[in-house]
C-alpha cells in the first residue's frame, strides 16, 4: 500500500487528491488534511461582497470527499519534516510515499499599522458579511480597494471588484465613488504596458479612479497613509500582503525567499517526493515576473503531481508537464466578463485581455459549477 500525504484540502489540493485517487489503487491511501472543514473558491468573494450571490451556495464541505475514497484529516499542520515525506498534524506524525504541499498563501495583515481596525479584508471569507452590509449602507462617499502588498492571490479581483461595484452603484443611482490603488506602476502587469492601457481606460471608463505606484505604510481612521501622502475614505476594502504559512517556512521549503521554488515543470522541490503546487510556490518567468497566483494553476500543476506521483509508484517514467497555459476570467460588470489568458512560461510570456462578453462570464460560472461537481458530486 502506497500513501500519499496532501497538505492542504484548498484548490490545487483537492485537485491532486481528486486526481491522484483517480490514478491510484484503491488499497493506496490519500490523506488530505486543512485546518477548515468547508471549500469555496476565491471567485466567490467578489459575488458575495457586491450582493451577487452568496459565499454558501459554492461551499462544500470536504469531508463529502470520503465519498470518492479521500481521508480527509481536519487539523492544522504544525510541522513538515520533508527530508522524511511526513508532517505532523495537530502534533501526531503522519509518514507519507509522496508529500504534497498545497497550503496556499496567508493574510498578512499586521503588516500594515491599522489594517486589521479600519479596513474589511476583502479576501477573507469571514468579514464578508460585514463588507456586504457596509457597502449596502454607503449612499455617498467613496471606496477604497486598496492593494496593501504583492504578490497577491488572483490579480484582476481588486479590479474586477472595483467594476462591480461601479456598476452595482451606478445600479442604485448612489453618490458613491471608487478608487483602486497599489503598490505596482501597472494595474495588471502581466498584460504589458499596452494591456494595462486597455485595463485602466476600462476603469476610467465605470468611473473607477487607479492609483499605481502607491505603497501603502498605515491604514488610519478614515483615510490611507502613504508616505507623507494620505487618501481620504469612507469605506476601505483592503487586500492585505501575503506570505507563505509559517510551517512551511520552518521546515526550510522556502530555502531562505519568501515561497517555496520549485522546478516549474514538475512542480518538485529539493526533497525527493516532496511537491508543492499552487500559492505557496513561487514561479519565474522569462520577462522576469512571477506567475500570477491562481486557482486554475494550482489545479493544473495538481493534475501534474498526481500523474507524476502515479507513475513514480508504478515505476515507470512520467511525461506530464505543467505548461503555464491558463485562464483567469476578470469580470467587468453589466452582464460581461473578459479573460487574461495565454502562456505563461512562453519566452516571453503571451498574455492577452479578450473583449468583454457575456459567453466569458456564462465560462466563469461553469468553471466553478463544473468543478464542484466533479470533485464534490454536487
Ligand atoms: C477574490 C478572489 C477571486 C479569485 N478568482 C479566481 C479566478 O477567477 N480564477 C482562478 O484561477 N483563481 C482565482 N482566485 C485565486 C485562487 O483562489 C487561489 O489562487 C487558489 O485558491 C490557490 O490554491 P491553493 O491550493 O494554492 O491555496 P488555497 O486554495 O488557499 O488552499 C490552501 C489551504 O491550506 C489550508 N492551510 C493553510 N495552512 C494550514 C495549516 N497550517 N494547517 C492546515 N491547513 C492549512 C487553508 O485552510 C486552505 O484551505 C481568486 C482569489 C480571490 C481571493
């Protein structure tokens, strides 16, 4: 019997274990452990901050995935011995054939003086209540979405979040204005400097003011420090810095930067049998970024672990390949979405903004829909 030991049950998690299962025999065990008992997918976020949905009707609870033949561990890991594929869970040691290290990005909001009194974390899936009903409340004033640090987990969402609530305000004839800030000089710099042209002349087009270059030092009762400069507002949605678990920087994954490097091919570390997929990997490309943090690279690079893993048991040589070719979708408001979309680790990255319609935003749905179904039967 083979065991194989996925450390956290998020995206590219639950798409390994989905997958490797698929792979494997049935007596092999996979272990998937997170310290939460229920997944929903980022993209929720947005729909559930701007009253488009809610964040209920896309959770699943993982332990519906014992049905398909995953154990699922509920604990926090709270060390990983990676030299011998193992890792303890709530202090009881857990051995492994494969390890795979899938904790995703965490929110660094000490960070930032002041964050965690003024601003509503628009990435956190629990202050999202109080987000909706503060924006709810706003009849004049203005919004700020604030990018507090990066890299940061899916690019376009402060934006997207920003055209959302442009159109939902626009919608509801309030006075309200809104303001995207962040620290980089382009609002999606993936895109290129002409990409980013069409980006922000979307933005001014919804009325959406950006300030780039703004690095952020304090958050104040009703108003954003930077520097010597200071940006008034009434309601602050703030995506705080990010960094990887401290676990993973303990047991020396991150070889002293600040995210796990892996081989980007095959999503290997420098411990044999150990991968890490998805957030908590840091990824270059040839024009010198990093690649974007996102959901759908995380599955892809699951789907790679999980062939590979299965073709490391049955001794034989695997092919599979993470390619960097993905999608992310950026919705724009009135009924559209538009996708950043390309391949990544071409030299030089080939990544392109599509128009806005309404087929990409029905694409967006059916990406979460179709996936919830395959991996949670519903
Ligand atoms: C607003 C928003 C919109 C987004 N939209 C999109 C989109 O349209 N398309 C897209 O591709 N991506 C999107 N993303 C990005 C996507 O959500 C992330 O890139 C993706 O979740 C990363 O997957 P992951 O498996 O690496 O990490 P995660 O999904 O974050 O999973 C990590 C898991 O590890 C667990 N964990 C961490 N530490 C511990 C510990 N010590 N013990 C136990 N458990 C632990 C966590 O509880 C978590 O469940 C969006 C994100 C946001 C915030």
């Amino acid at each position: 019997m083979k065991r194989v030991l996925i450390l956290g049950g998020g995206f590219g998690g639950i798409a390994t274990a989905v997958a490797v299962r698929a792979q494997l025999d049935p007596a092999d065990q996979i272990v998937l452990v997170d310290r939460r008992p229920s997944f929903v997918m980022g993209l929720r976020k947005n729909w559930a901050l701007v009253g488009a949905s809610s964040l209920a009707e896309g959770t699943r609870r993982l332990a519906d995935l014992e049905r398909g033949g995953i154990t699922v561990v509920q604990g926090d890991v709270t060390a990983i011995h990676p030299a011998d594929r193992a890792a303890d869970v709530d202090g009881r040691r857990r051995e492994a054939d494969a390890l795979v290290v899938a904790l995703g990005a965490e929110h660094d909001a000490e960070r930032v003086p002041g964050f965690r009194e003024f601003a509503i974390d628009a990435y956190d899936p629990d202050a999202s209540a109080r987000g909706r009903e503060a924006i709810e409340r706003l009849t004049a004033g203005r919004v700020v979405i604030g990018i507090f640090g990066v890299p940061y987990p899916c690019p376009p969402a402060p934006f997207e979040l920003a055209m959302l609530l442009a159109s939902r305000f626009a919608e509801r004839r309030t006075g309200a204005s809104v303001t995207v800030f962040s620290p980089l000089p382009l609002s999606l710099p993936i895109l290129g400097s002409a990409g980013c042209a069409t980006v922000e002349s979307r933005l001014a087009g919804a009325g959406v003011e950006f300030l780039a270059a703004r690095q952020a030092t304090a958050v104040l009762d009703g108003s954003v420090q930077f520097g010597e400069d200071r940006l008034t507002f009434d309601l602050l949605l703030g995506v705080p810095p990010h960094r990887p678990p401290a676990v993973v920087v303990a047991a020396g994954l991150t070889r002293g930067g600040p995210w796990i490097p892996v081989d980007r091919l095959t999503l290997e570390t420098n411990f044999p049998g150990v991968y890490a997929i998805g957030d908590v990997t840091a990824i270059p490309l040839a024009n010198g970024q990093m690649l974007p943090k996102a959901g759908v690279f995380a599955e892809a690079q699951g789907n790679v672990v999980a062939e590979r893993v299965a073709a490391g048991f049955a001794g034989r040589a695997s092919a599979a390949r993470f390619t960097g070719e993905g999608a992310c979708f950026f919705e724009l408001g009135a009924g559209t979405a538009a996708m950043v979309a390309g391949r990544f680790l071409a030299d030089p990255p080939d990544v392109r903004l599509s128009e806005p319609s309404p087929e990409h935003l029905a694409a967006k749905r059916a990406f979460e829909v179709d996936r919830l179904q395959s991996w949670f039967g519903r």
